[in-house]
C-alpha cells in the first residue's frame, strides 16, 4: 500500500511510525527574564561532532526561550525518568515551571545558564547557533523550526562510564516511536560493527 497526505489510506500519517525509534531531546531553557521551560522534543538529533538540533512546530517556548538566552540543555531520559519527561509536555501557561509541575529537581550547568534535569544520567549543554525556519512546498509561513545548538559540555554521570567509554545502554534511555509508542535502549541489545578498512 502507499499513504499520501491527500488520500488518508491510513487514518494516521506512519511516518512517525517509520522514522524511528527517536531520541528525545529534554530540552531546557531560559529566556531573558531568567524564566525555565523544560520539554521533550523527539525530532532531536546530533547534526555534527559538535552540534546538536530539536524542531519545533509552532513557536514555542523551549524555541523562543534558547533564542532569548541564547542557550539549552538536553537532559537524557531515561525509563526510569519517562513519567516524569511525559509531564513535562503538558501544556502549561508560559512562566510556569515545568520542573515544578513534574517534581524534578535542577542541578547547574556548567557552561550555560539553563539547568540540567538532577537525575538525569546525561546532559549536553548547548549554546543556540540558529533558528531554521522550515518552509514547505510551495511556499507559505512555515509552521516548523529546526533549532541548531553548539555543544559546549557534556555531562555524564561517572557510574555509567566505563573504560573510558559511556554504557548508553546501562543508562536506558527511552525513544520515540509512532503513536503513544516509546522504546527503550537496554545493554544486551548491543551489538558493534567494526568499518571495514579502504582498499
């Protein structure tokens, strides 16, 4: 079978479905008046060695706050943070906090204003480089932005490093499928692949 938007041969667009697992970038930020918004965003990836990106659709605060202050940090979250991280996109008034609302505790960054998720094993501090307005075909306003940060820290907590590496798996990060679907990274899924050497 084949789904177009124009024919709704499936009640919801599989796209979400197909692109994924997905990581989920908890994203916080402040905005110049020093107000926090934390939220979850699973269109969020690296882009680069060093630099990392969420999309926002409409303009919502965790954008306009990393724009204001000209910074972010993704918390990682993880299976035993998921109810927690599903609190966090509840729609609240802009100002209130979603650490608050979720019960989550903040711990500093160490190279950005915004504050990290305390219990989160891993962070990535960021600094905002654009905001890419994400123009459809045919033109018109854009409803999405893709956001692009520099990371200038990273945060591990040490019980997950071992020899020298980060246990991704130990840490059980949680991703996005399509629907209400989430999955979860375990260490006995793990499996290397080593780049075949050029002729």
């Amino acid at each position: 079978m084949h789904y177009a938007a124009d024919e709704r041969t499936l009640p919801h667009n599989p796209l979400k479905a197909i692109v994924a697992p997905r990581p989920i970038g908890w994203i916080s930020s402040m905005d110049k008046a020093g107000r926090l918004n934390l939220a979850p965003y699973s269109f969020f990836n690296a882009v680069a060695d060093d630099m990392v990106m969420f999309s926002s659709t409409g303009r919502k605060d965790a954008l306009t706050f990393a724009e204001e202050g000209g910074e972010f940090v993704c918390s990682l979250a993880t299976y035993d943070l998921r109810d927690a991280m599903n609190a966090t996109s509840a729609p609240l008034e802009r100002g209130f906090s979603e650490f608050d609302h979720a019960g989550l505790e903040m711990a500093p960054s160490r190279k950005v204003r915004p504050p990290r998720v305390a219990s989160a094993p891993a962070a990535i501090e960021c600094k905002w480089l654009q905001t890419v307005p994400l123009v459809p075909l045919g033109g018109g306003a854009p409803t999405n932005h893709m956001v692009i940060g520099q990371v200038v820290s990273i945060y591990v907590d040490e019980r997950f490093v071992r020899d020298g590496r980060v246990d991704t798996g130990a840490m059980r990060p949680i991703q996005r499928g399509g629907y209400f679907d989430y999955f979860t990274v375990e260490s006995e899924q793990r499996f290397e692949l080593v780049r075949p050497k050029g002729g």
